[in-house]
C-alpha cells in the first residue's frame, strides 16, 4: 500500500516514480520526545503519527542528511523544518517558536 507524506498539504506519494526523481521518505522517530517533536513541526491539529507515517526529504534541509555512507539517512536530533502552511498556520509557527 503506497504511503503519503504526512506533511500538511503535501502531495508526495511513495511510488517507484518519486523514488527515481530523488525523492526519499523517512519514518516518524521511534524516540517518544522526537517523534513529538516532529509532530508539533507538521502544525496539523489532532495529528499523531503512527508506525507507518512518514515524511518525504522535502521537509527537510539539505545538511539535515548524512550521505557519507551508501544509504542517505537523516542526522540525529533533525526537525522537519520546510512546510507550505496557509496563513492562519503561518501564524501559530511563528507564536510557537517551532525549529
């Protein structure tokens, strides 16, 4: 069963076809603390991540990933950071301070 990136209105689809433009996924952390963490990033209200969600390397910055080895992973402690929220959300970021 194909996985959408859990961020908000992202359309990203975990196929063979985005794979080969380069698009990778990456599971919620299993940590409870980071898993929150990258929880209270996506601004979606009510929204807990499961098991299966994940997000796609578009949510996150280029230094934010470890390409040293032959499988690019995310670095420790990384928070999603790159959203296209609608305004009224803009705003809720901005008075939470979220990094």
């Amino acid at each position: 069963m194909p996985q959408f990136c859990s961020a908000y209105s992202c359309l990203n689809l975990r196929t063979v076809d985005v794979r080969d433009r380069g698009i990778t996924f990456h599971k919620f952390p299993k940590d409870k603390e980071r898993r929150k963490r990258w929880e209270i990033a996506l601004r979606r209200d009510g929204f807990t991540a499961s098991d299966s969600s994940v997000l796609c390397r578009e949510h996150f910055k280029t230094e934010d990933f470890d390409k040293t080895g032959q499988i690019v992973r995310l670095r420790a402690d990384v928070i999603p950071s790159i959203f296209s929220f609608p305004v009224h959300l803009q705003r809720i970021g901005a008075l939470l301070k979220v990094h």
